[in-house]
C-alpha cells in the first residue's frame, strides 16, 4: 500500500510530444539548478513535496537580478562561506512552470539522481512539474 501512496514528481511537456516522466522523491525534497538568464550566475531553488503542491524553502543565487528576491520581507538572507547568498524563505506553489533551453540548462535534482531537462527536452519546452500520489497515474489522466 505504502508503494501507490507515496508521492511523485511528474514532469509534463505542455508543448511538446514527449511523454510524461516520474520521477521519485524518496524525501520529499528537490530542487531546480539552473543559469540566471540575464545576470548568468547559478541559481538553485529548493522544494519540499507538501499535500497540495510545493513549498519553496530556499533559494541559492550569486547576484541579485531580475526575478530574484531582493527585499527584506522575502526571508532570511544570510551569506555563505562560498560567497552566495542564501535566502531561507516559506512560499507555496500548487506546481512549478519552467521553461528548457541551451543557455539557462535546467537541472532538476533529487536526492538520488540529476534530470538535465535542457537535454531531455528541446529547446522552449514549457515543463509543469506536479506532485501526485503514485496509484493516481495509474487510475487517471492527471
């Protein structure tokens, strides 16, 4: 029983033939590792698999830019000792849209494996990413 409960990711290309893709979650946790498209530094956003959706608890990032936290109301902001900032923060999603391409090279990471979105999917691919008991891919067309 525990097997058809336990919760997936599943990725889904909106504009795109590929077909869907599960991927486990063991801890509940994962992240997105992507390239800022405009200040090209590495951002890292952390999720943890909620009952409806996601919450977004922490987010990595080198420089402030356009679509980064910058006030003081966002979170905690603290440095690292490698110089980045981590922003320690409480926000709920009920999916995450992300776009593919060569320059941002999405990445999206688990704790026991690395999914190089960029590569699985082409170029301008819109991603939903969702969170699902696993027997409900089986009994439905989410």
């Amino acid at each position: 029983m525990w097997y058809e409960t336990e919760k997936v990711l599943v990725i889904q290309a909106k504009n795109s033939n590929i077909q869907d893709r599960i991927v486990n979650i063991p801890d509940g946790k994962w992240y997105l590792s992507y390239t800022h498209s405009v200040q090209k530094t590495l951002v890292e956003e952390f999720f943890q698999v909620q009952e409806q959706g996601f919450l977004l608890y922490e987010t990595r990032f080198s420089s402030y830019g356009v679509g980064l936290p910058f006030l003081a109301t966002d979170g905690k902001l603290k440095i690292m000792p490698d110089g980045r900032m981590q922003l320690l923060l409480q926000r709920t999603f009920p999916l995450v849209k992300v776009w593919t391409g060569q320059e941002a090279k999405v990445e999206l990471k688990t704790k026991n494996e690395t999914l190089e979105l960029y590569k699985i999917y082409p170029a301008g691919s819109l991603l939903e990413i969702n969170v699902l008991p696993r027997y409900k891919i089986f009994i439905s067309n989410f």
